[in-house]
C-alpha cells in the first residue's frame, strides 16, 4: 500500500459511465452532416443520390418543379452538358435570357453552408449576370471544414496557375433580403445534387 493510501485511506470512486461534464468540449458533428444543416437551413435545396441514374432523375424533378426546359438550362462545363444532355453553346451566352446555370463548385464549405466556386464554373462572369437559380452537381470528396481549408486545398489544386474570380456562393434567402445590410447581396437559389 502507497503512503499516500495509509495516510488518507484507500476510497473507493466510481463515476457513472454515461455521464457527461458540461466542461468538455462538445462533440463535433460530422461534416456532411454539419453542412446539410447550414445549406438547408438557408433556404438550401439539397438532394443526395446514390447513382448517376437518381442524380438524372432528380435533375429531371428539378426541371418539372421549375416548369423548365433543357433550352432554359445554361451549362458552361461541356462535360457536365453532355452528362446532363444538355446542348454544348458555342457561340457566347447572353445569361439572363436562361431560368437557371448548371455547374459544378470546387468546394462544399460545411461551417457556413456555402460553395466555394471560381472562374473555371463561372468563366469570368460576374454572379449578377447569371441566372437566378444555380443547379450544383458535386461529388461527395469536395467537403472541407471551412474557406480557409477551401482556399488551401484550391491553391493546391491548381498550384501551376491559381484561378481568378474565387467566390463563395450563398443561398439566397427572402429574410436576409429584407434587411438593408444584405443590399446588393448576389445570393442565388441553390439546388445542390450531391452525388456519392
């Protein structure tokens, strides 16, 4: 028996297994799921398909809902185009003459819900001469924590030549709208086809 033990006496302690200190930090959602709940909560649509084939059915039920047309459907990626069959422009866009712009997005920013996207979606337009309804199609490896990782991963990405017109793209939301500091805000209406 330990000095200790002899002076004060051996106790005998036992702490409940399930409890939980107020005092620990909390523990850390997962970042898909943490991302859902930002982008949703916006005002985010967000669709998660298993396969190529829901991710065609749901770019359909997009359309359905919109009451759109492949026509109305601008698409700057020709292999995002030809995966959606969408006609491949070949001459220059006018792009508010189309009800809505698929793209993909370079990263899925999870702590505020955002996409982190860049010219190589956008090509050198500026957001508020693009449609008003964004379709993004994204692979579920495009997750990072926050625009710092984001930025980090995208510098390294294209290490030989970063690309120009970096932006997050927000979800627009008809409360934020109302409030005079958000004027002037290039939110658009998101739909997000995450695709495993």
């Amino acid at each position: 028996m330990g000095l200790w033990n002899k002076l004060f006496g051996k106790r005998n302690v036992s702490r409940p297994t399930e409890a939980k200190s107020p005092y620990l930090p909390k523990k850390k959602e997962e970042i898909e799921v943490l991302f859902a709940d930002q982008f949703t909560q916006k005002g985010g649509k967000f669709l998660y398909s298993g396969n190529a084939q829901t991710t065609h059915e749901f770019f359909q039920l997009i359309l359905e809902e919109n009451l759109w047309k492949e026509d109305d459907i601008l698409c700057f990626d020709e292999a995002l185009s030809q995966s959606f069959g969408l006609k491949i422009l070949t001459e220059d866009p006018q792009p508010k003459q189309y009800k809505a712009l698929l793209i993909g997005c370079e990263y899925l920013i999870a702590n505020k819900g955002t996409l982190l996207i860049c010219h190589h979606q956008l090509k050198d337009y500026k957001l508020e001469e693009l449609p008003d309804f964004f379709i993004v199609f994204s692979g579920v490896k495009n997750f990072v924590n926050d625009v710092s990782e984001g930025m980090s991963k995208l510098k390294n990405k294209y290490s030989n030549q970063v690309p120009s017109n970096i932006t997050t793209l927000n979800v627009r939301n008809v409360q934020n709208e109302k409030d005079f500091l958000s004027y002037g805000n290039s939110a658009k209406h998101l739909y997000l086809v995450l695709q495993e």
